[in-house]
C-alpha cells in the first residue's frame, strides 16, 4: 500500500474549524488514491505557550509547589469538550468520543491526585501527565472522521514501548518502527490516527526528545511505513530563505537538502526537530512541509535530489542569546588533552556548545544555556584566562551549493561589512553548508538582512 504520513501541529489543529479543515485534507488525500495515515500533536491556540502541552506542564508545577491544578485541568477538559460537540455531529460517535475522553480526564485527575501526595513527580509519570494532549487529540480527530463517515481508527503510542531501552538510539528506533508496524497492520483499511507522543521512553521524552517530540515520532512513522511522503502540516508556506517577520525579501524554498534542513532546525527556524530528519534521511523518505490553511501550495520539499540553485546559498538565520566562552592558555602551545580539560569541564555542567573556533592559545566557544556558565568558571579559571560575551547572535548562511564554491564567505564578510557590522568569531565545518559569524545581539536583525540581499535574485 502507498501510504503518505501527514504530521499536523498543535496550532493547525488548535480549534473546532481548524479540525474540520483538516479533515478535509484528509479526505482528499484518500480520494487521490493513497492511504494517509495522520500522527496529531496537542491542540493548541494561536500561541504555543498557550497550547495542551504547555497547559499540562503548568498543572505539574501548580502540583510541585501545592498550587491548584484541578483548574487548569478543567480548563483543559471544558475546551476540549467544547470542539467536541461542535464538530462530532453523529450521535453514535459522539458518545463514543465523549465518554473515552472523560475516561482520559478522570484517570489524569486521578493520576495528579496520587502525585500531589507522593509530593514528587517522576520522568515518567511527567510523560504519563502530557500524553494526554496527543491522545485527545488524535481521539477526537478519528471521532471526526467516523462522524463524516470516514472510517478512522484512532492509535494511542503511549503505551508502545514495551522493551526496555536506556537511549533513544539505533535499537530503539528499529524496536519502536516494527511495533508501529504492527499497530498499523491492525488498523486494516480504516485511516490510522496516530498520537505524536510515543512512550514510555526511560528518563522521559522531554529530556530524551524534547518540545516538539511529535515531529520525531512522526518519522518513525513514516519510516516505518516506508511512507511515499512524509507530510509535516505547520501555519506556513514551507521552509522561508530568512525569517520573514525579520526579512519582509524572504522567499520560500521549493526544496532544500536534508542535511540544510538539519542545520536550519539548529540554527534557530525551529522548522521541524532535529532527530526528525535522521529518521527519514536513512529510509530515504522525501519531507514535504506544507500549510494547513492553504493546502493547495506546493510547500517546501526536503530532499537529497535537488536541481541547482541560481542563488550562492539557500538560507540565512540568526540564533540570538548566544554567550561567547573564551579560554585562553599557553598550555594549550604544543600540548594535548587541554581542550579535553575544558569539555569535561562544560559537559559535568551540563552546557551545551554550539560552535568552535581555536587559536594556539586559545579556545572560543558558543554556548546556549547560558545561565549555568557561571558554574564552570570557577575551574576552568584553573587552567586558563577565562572571558565571557553575552548577548551575541549567530548568523548562519546555509546552503548545499556553497560546496566548493570560492568566495561564498567572502560575501557573506562583505555584506556584514557593508552594514558596519563587527564580526567577532566565524565558523565552518569542513562539509561547507554553513558558514556562521557571531556578532554583537543588538545587530542580529540588520546583519540578518544584509545577508539574505546575497539570496535576492
Ligand atoms: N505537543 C508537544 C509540544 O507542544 C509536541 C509537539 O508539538 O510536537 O511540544
Ligand atoms: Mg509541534
């Protein structure tokens, strides 16, 4: 069977018409001849922070500190009833659907009870409270079909991973892409919508995944099928050359590279999850990213088989909140294991580098959680001069085509010149699909835009 995985986001599903528009995609997915198979995250509103997810966190830190979670939960409940009798219109899916998700809420309330008098929340019971989210949702979706005579069926993941596994590695995604294959197969003909929360993975999905762990299940889904395509439905166009609220010249991009798509979730697009495109990229899988409120759009494809591109590069991104590590030694002159020192040192604080650029006697380094730098200081102060920049953006030109090409950095320099723009360390990997330059955060916008003149045909 050719199946096509569609992802859709919190947001596109976020209201009742939201729902039925996507079921309409749907339903014209299956009437041009190929089995979807839908993977839901949480509903959400407009802003994330707002959405199902973000709710069930609150309600965890409301239970941590004896706060009153039962009113977020029913705020949760009520919303969600709400879209339910607003779209499920045939009587016998609708008690269907209701009385399934008022067993979800009573058994989370329940859960949140025992917690409260544990006093303690574990990885795991935290991953037992925000399934919830992807579990209505899928719950309702599937309620949605069956009510408009569209036979779905829905499949929570929560409960999927049965071995024990202590990392999500190579193991536990050929584990986790057979027992998918094995909930699908029992679906038959019916169209299966699937949760985008899979579980329970040991030391829980949010320190192993993180926020947006949907668009990674997805593509053990869609790899696991062997999908035709693999779908990811936001509120955009597809994948911009620039963040358009930043850059109004932004163009969308018919196709990008895996590997450029990798390095645009790093550097800040937040396009899809980083391990996302792993997933797919070893099953060879074609991505599409496509737009909820204007199906009818190309989108963005993410694949290997792109034709060459006019432009020098295909993207230009900022990641602001950048702090600058510098350690400077004359130990490091002639002598090994020195930079080891300084890793050990950062990794037993749990800081995360980005980029790395090094002297003879010295080592700079980007980092992202900033706040806990304060922490390593002390020792690294024992094996060097240490100095710490704050505030910094990155600025990333991305682009497959900047291969063995001369004089992409060149431009990029001279752009960031033009613009009076002081560049404080730069950066390339020997694979030439990023050249990134950190500068002062107050510049981030106006280099931004400097740089994507360069994409401008
Ligand atoms: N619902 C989850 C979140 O808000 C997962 C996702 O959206 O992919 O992070
Ligand atoms: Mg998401």
């Amino acid at each position: 069977m050719n199946f096509i995985v569609q992802k859709y986001g919190g947001t596109s599903i976020g209201t009742a018409e939201r729902l039925k528009n996507v079921a309409s995609i749907v339903k014209s997915t299956q009437e041009s001849g190929v089995q979807p198979v839908v993977v839901l995250s949480a509903m959400s509103s407009v802003i994330k922070a707002q959405g199902t997810t973000s709710q069930l966190l609150k309600a965890i830190d409301a239970l941590l500190t004896k706060g009153s979670y039962y009113k977020i939960i029913d705020e949760i409940e009520e919303n969600h009833i709400k879209v339910i009798k607003d779209i499920i219109t045939s009587p016998m899916a609708l008690e269907a659907t209701l009385q399934q998700v008022h067993a979800e809420f009573k058994s989370l309330k329940s859960f949140l009870d025992a917690l409260q008098i544990i006093g303690e929340v574990s990885p795991r019971s935290y991953d037992i409270i925000i399934s919830t989210g992807e579990k209505l949702a899928a719950c309702i979706f599937a309620g949605l079909l069956n009510s408009n005579g569209i036979d779905a069926c829905y499949v929570p993941l929560d409960t999927l991973i049965q071995e024990s596994h202590s990392e999500v590695d190579r193991h536990f995604c050929a584990y986790a892409r057979q027992e998918i294959r094995n909930k699908i197969e029992s679906c038959g003909t019916s169209i299966p919508i699937l949760t985008g929360f899979i579980g329970p993975i040991q030391g829980g999905i949010m320190s192993n995944i993180g926020r947006g762990y949907s668009d990674f299940t997805a593509a053990l889904i869609a790899a696991a099928l062997q999908a035709t395509e693999f779908q990811i439905w936001k509120e955009v166009d597809g994948i911009f050359s620039a963040d358009p609220n930043k850059v109004p010249q932004a163009h969308i991009l018919k196709a990008i590279s895996p590997n450029e798509a990798l390095e645009l979730s790093f550097y800040g697009s937040e396009v899809i999850h980083p391990f996302t495109m792993e997933q797919v990229q070893n099953a060879g899988i074609v991505v599409r990213i496509k737009n909820t409120f204007a199906p009818q759009k190309e989108g963005t494809l993410i694949t290997d088989s792109i034709g060459t591109e006019k432009t020098i590069a295909s993207a230009v991104t900022t990641k602001n909140n950048i702090t600058i590590l510098n350690v400077h030694s004359n130990r490091m002159l002639m002598s090994y294991g020195f930079m080891h020192k300084v890793f050990e040192i950062l990794a037993k604080h749990k800081i995360v580098i980005d980029l790395i650029s090094t002297s003879e006697a010295n080592i700079s380094m980007t980092l992202t959680n900033n706040e806990l730098v304060e922490n390593a200081i002390p020792e690294l102060e024992k094996i060097g001069h240490v100095s710490v920049h704050k505030n910094m953006s990155i600025i990333s030109l991305i682009g497959a085509q900047m291969h063995s090409k001369v004089g992409t950095a060149s431009l990029m320099f001279a752009a960031l010149k033009e613009a009076n723009i002081n560049i404080e360390m730069i950066s390339q990997g020997a694979s030439e699909i990023n050249i990134s330059c950190i500068i002062e955060g107050t510049n981030s916008i106006k280099a931004l835009q400097a740089v994507h003149k360069l994409l401008e045909t």
